[in-house]
C-alpha cells in the first residue's frame, strides 16, 4: 500500500517547497526528484530507480537531485503533434512501425 501511495504522490502535480522539498528527498522520493525520470533526455531517463526511498538511488550512483525536476521537457520527440495524443493513438503506439524506427 505504501508503495502504491507513494507513486501518487510522485506522480502528482505539486509543488512542493525547494528548502522542504530538498530535505525530503533525502530520505524519500519527492515528485520533483522522479520528474526527472520522464525527461525526454536520455540520460535523465536513466536515474531514478527507487521507488519509495532515495537512498538506493545514491547508492547506486542513479540519484538525480530534485531541483532538476523543476523544469523537465516531458514525453517522446516525434509524439507532439495533437493527432498523436488521441486515446487511439496512444494505445496503437507502441504496434506502430513508425514509434519502432524511432
């Protein structure tokens, strides 16, 4: 169950604090800390593994400090465009010969 309440509140759109934010994050995963982990740049994409704790992410060196969710780009390129964020859309894209070229 914690683990299912933590990612809503990961998930969600607040906006905590930096100074409260930065010192839960040292102990737990804030929404600022995962943003990062849906960045549409690579090497953001690859940090943040722990689900309700920070501390396997410095452990393990995949730890990205939660100011840097401040100002994440999200998504995929090339899935921008209106037509691509149907339903529809979104549920074919994954069987789609052009989302597997990308």
């Amino acid at each position: 169950m914690w683990s299912t309440l933590q990612a809503l509140i990961e998930h969600a759109n607040l906006r905590v604090p930096a100074r409260l934010d930065a010192i839960l994050s040292l102990l737990i995963t804030t929404p600022n800390m995962h943003k990062v982990h849906h960045s549409r740049a690579a090497p953001s994409t690859d940090t943040k593994y722990g689900t309700i704790f920070s501390l396997f992410d410095r452990l393990f060196a995949t730890m990205t400090a939660s100011k840097h969710g401040l100002d994440v780009a999200y998504g995929l390129d090339g899935f921008d465009r209106p037509s691509s964020q149907t339903t529809r859309a979104l549920l074919a894209a994954p069987f789609s010969i052009t989302h597997q070229n990308m």
